[in-house]
C-alpha cells in the first residue's frame, strides 16, 4: 500500500517487492493479487494501468506526429494505437472499470497523463 501511495503501478510494485523485498509471487504470499490488495484499500487508480501506458503512448506518438506530419509509418501506427484503446476501453465499460460516458479523445488523454505521471 505504501508503494501504492508512492505512485507506483501494480506491475512496478511487483517488481519492488521481487527485486528489493525478496517476494517472487505477491498472490502466492497473500493468496490475493496486488490489483486486488489495492482494490480492497482504495488505493486502485481510476484507470487501469494496461489502458494507461497505452494512453502515455499515444501523447508521445501524437506529439511526434505533430512535428513530423509526412511520417506515414508513424500515422499508421497512431491509428492502430487509437483502435486498440478504443477496443480496451469497450471492454472496460462493459466490465464496469470504466465509466460508460468515458471516451478517449487525444487532448483528455495529454491532461490524464500529466495528472497521472
């Protein structure tokens, strides 16, 4: 919970708790995952980490984007991003992890990642 209130995510937790702290498994220690150990003490942020790291990527993709318009391998790949997060977040409001007006747009996605980085 403390690293959780430091601003790590679940899987840089997990790497602490391996690397510094000796435990290979947090389940097999706590028989729970670290998603829901954070879960439980209301410590899980808003959004999902998977959908977050994809959000940090597309701002660093747009921001390429902006400064190299004619990179066509670039375009391709911001919108193939775009259709994955897209396709994420479906999934997310289906199971109720997201709210069902969330919608991505590229300038929410700047402000979400400034807020969360």
């Amino acid at each position: 919970m403390k690293l959780a209130k430091d601003g790590l995510q679940c899987a840089q937790i997990g790497l602490v708790l391996r690397d510094q702290y000796g435990i290979p498994l947090v389940r097999a220690v706590a028989k729970k995952t670290i998603g829901q150990i954070l879960t439980e003490n209301q410590l899980n942020p808003g959004i999902p980490d998977d959908l977050f790291n994809m959000l940090k990527k597309a701002v660093r993709l747009h921001a390429h984007m902006l400064t190299n318009k004619r990179d066509a391998h670039g375009k391709h790949g911001m919108e193939l991003l775009e259709s994955k997060i897209r396709r994420i977040v479906k999934y997310y409001k289906n199971t109720g992890k997201l709210p069902e007006d969330w919608k991505y747009d590229p300038e929410t996605a700047k402000l979400i990642v400034e807020k969360g980085a």
